[in-house]
C-alpha cells in the first residue's frame, strides 16, 4: 500500500488577499489617470503581496507596464509578460547587461555611467530617468546635455515626484521642470506621477502612470478615501490561552501588568513577520468583533493580547489583525509602506 500524503502544511499566520479590490484600485488609478496609460510598481514583491499573483491579476486587466527595481524582480516575472512591459528601476552595471539581455527587460539608466554601460553593451530599448529635485536617482538638469542622450533609443522618459502625498510648492516645480528638461528629447512616452502624482491632475499624468502604494490599498492622499479598497488582511492563530492575575507581568522586560484577573491569548505572529515592536501596548486583534488589545512587547514569533472581551477564546482560534493602513500607520508611526513591504516570507498569502 502507498503510504498516505502528509497533510499539506499550513502556516499559523495567513494574508488574506483581495483579488478584486486589487483590479478595482487599478481601475480606479486608471480612470483617474485620463487618457495617460496605468502601469503598476511591483518591487519589492509586489509590496510584500506576492509580484507574481499581483502581475497576473493585473495583466489580466490590460495593465501593460511594470516596474521592478531590481534584476532579480524582473527575472522573478519575465515568464508572465512580455518582457518589454517590465522596467528596471535602479539601472544596470555592466555585469548586469548579460543577465539584462536574457531576461529581455528594459533598463531604466540613471547615470552617465549607466549609459555608457548600455551603448557599450550594444544598446537597445531603454528608459531615462531624469532627477527635476528629489536627488536620489537621475539625471540632473546640471548633467543634461543633447549628445548625453544620443544615440539612445528611449521608450519612458520619465522623473519622479518628492513630496506628491503633500499640498507643496515642490510638486509645480518638479512638474515644469521636467517639462523643460524634457524638450528637444526624442522618447516615445513621458512618465511623472506615482500613486499620489495621479491625484493631482491632469498636468502631472503625461503619457503613463506608475502607481504602487495604492494599488495594494494605501490611501496616499486624502483624496484616495472611498476610492481606493483595503487588499490585504492579517490573521494569526491561537497558540494559547491563559487566565493570569492581578499583578502577573507579560512578555519580555514585563512592560505590562495585569491590572486584574485576565484571560491572555498568545498568537502566531511576531516582528519577524513585518508586524513591528511599534505595535507593543499599542496594536490590536479582533475575534468575533471584540476588540483584543496587544499587551506587552511584540515578540519575534508571538504577540499576546487581552481576551477580556472574547471569554469564548480557544486555542486553535484565529483572530484578525487591526491593520487598515491609514490607521495602523497612526498607531504605530510605521508608513504606509513600511506595513506593507515588511510582511514576510511565513504567511500563507491567500488570494480570494
Ligand atoms: C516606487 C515607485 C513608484 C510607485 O510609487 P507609489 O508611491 O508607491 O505609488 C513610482 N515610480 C518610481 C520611480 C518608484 O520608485
């Protein structure tokens, strides 16, 4: 007789993963973006998603254009798109341009250097990033020149925006002088705004827009409210639960007292998996709708709650996660970003 297949292993911590909140933000970039194309930002995979389930989903759609800032990201998709719809952020070194010409995707060149590398190498379809004042990455106005340039065969002519989550004066500058770098410049495309960038109008959409925080639920203006859904939720099983007393200190350097007899709920789920120190004393779960307060400090793998208002509280139970991002954000002095991204590799990622 064939011996039986284990059960398959499930982690005690999953995400649970909206397959259509993420095509509906999508859409809703999409219209807000008029008559400029959507593209999508799935570094860092896919925001701690999962880039692979998110470029399905999204190229599904008609989503054409993804943005990876890594080698390694694009050669992780390269089966699911033509390669030509995924841009490589960070550029390329020469010893890159072997594995750039197999993966087949497009470089985004920051630096002389970096163009030099790419004419060296043979050239091709590329990107250009310009720098109109965040200074982290691009071609400044100071380094712009015609022969720069020539010779390149530029797709996306594109800069990226500073302070777009904000009312400033830096958006308008960043706007115009992009305009002004970008003239007497042959590309097919021009591209400004992220996720926020798409909020503030027409004039910052140019040809195609690079959302990523919002795809994945972040709200990154107010505006965003009631435009964009909520993606992912958190859920963490019951390991135990214990009726402490009046006194009794829990967790590391027993930064909580029980104030009185309590039942205490120690869950799956821990700072190794993105959910931060931030959040000791301070997070919260909920079962059943009742609100079970973090106490004590996050631990690696375990958080322990009130289960004051859940008597019912097994061992076993799973209890979801307050982390709306906005409000998650607040508690914990995390960004939105930061939430997302740091989810890590022990979840079973879920999608619905
Ligand atoms: C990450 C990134 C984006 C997406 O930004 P969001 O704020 O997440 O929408 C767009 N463009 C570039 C160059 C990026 O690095």
């Amino acid at each position: 007789m064939m011996p039986a297949e284990p059960p398959a292993l499930h982690a005690p911590v999953r995400l649970k993963l909206d397959s259509d909140a993420l095509v509906s933000n999508w859409r809703a970039l999409a219209k807000k973006s008029g008559s400029a194309l959507c593209g999508a930002a799935v570094k860092a995979d896919g925001y701690g998603l999962g880039a692979r389930a998110v470029v399905k989903r999204l190229a599904a759609e008609g989503c054409k254009d993804f943005f990876v800032a890594h080698w390694r990201e694009a050669e992780k998709i390269s089966d699911l798109v033509p390669s030509e719809q995924i841009s490589v952020l960070n550029g390329l070194t020469a010893v890159d341009t072997v594995a750039a010409r197999k993966i087949g995707a497009v470089p985004v060149l920051n630096t002389k250097e970096q163009i030099a590398t790419w004419k060296a190498a043979g050239g091709g379809r590329c990107h250009v990033m310009l720098d109109t004042g965040i200074n982290r990455l691009g071609i400044g106005p100071e380094q712009l020149s015609s022969e720069l340039l020539d010779g390149l065969d530029i797709d996306i002519l594109m800069s990226h925006l500073a302070s777009a989550d904000e009312d400033s004066e830096q958006n308008e500058r960043q706007r115009v002088l992009f305009g002004e770098m970008s003239a007497g410049i042959d590309c097919k495309r021009m591209s400004l705004a992220n996720s926020a960038g798409i909020m503030l109008g027409t004039g910052y959409h140019f040809d195609l827009t690079r959302p990523g925080l919002s795809l994945y639920g972040g709200i990154a203006r107010p505006e965003m409210e009631g435009v964009i859904s909520p993606v992912v939720s958190i859920e963490a099983r019951v390991l135990q639960v214990r009726s402490l007393q009046a006194n009794d200190p829990v967790g590391y350097n027993a930064t909580f007292e029980c104030p009185s007899d309590m039942p205490v709920a120690t869950i799956a789920l821990g700072y190794a998996d993105g959910y931060l120190r931030a959040f000791s004393n301070n997070g919260c779960a909920k079962f059943d709708g009742k609100a079970l307060p973090v106490i004590g400090r996050v631990s690696m793998d375990l958080v322990t709650l009130d289960a004051s208002l859940a008597p019912d509280l097994r061992e076993g139970d799973w209890v979801s996660i307050d982390y709306d991002l906005e409000g998650a954000s607040e508690t914990s002095g995390l960004s939105q970003y930061e939430l997302l991204t740091g989810l890590g590799d022990r979840f079973d990622r879920i999608w619905e």
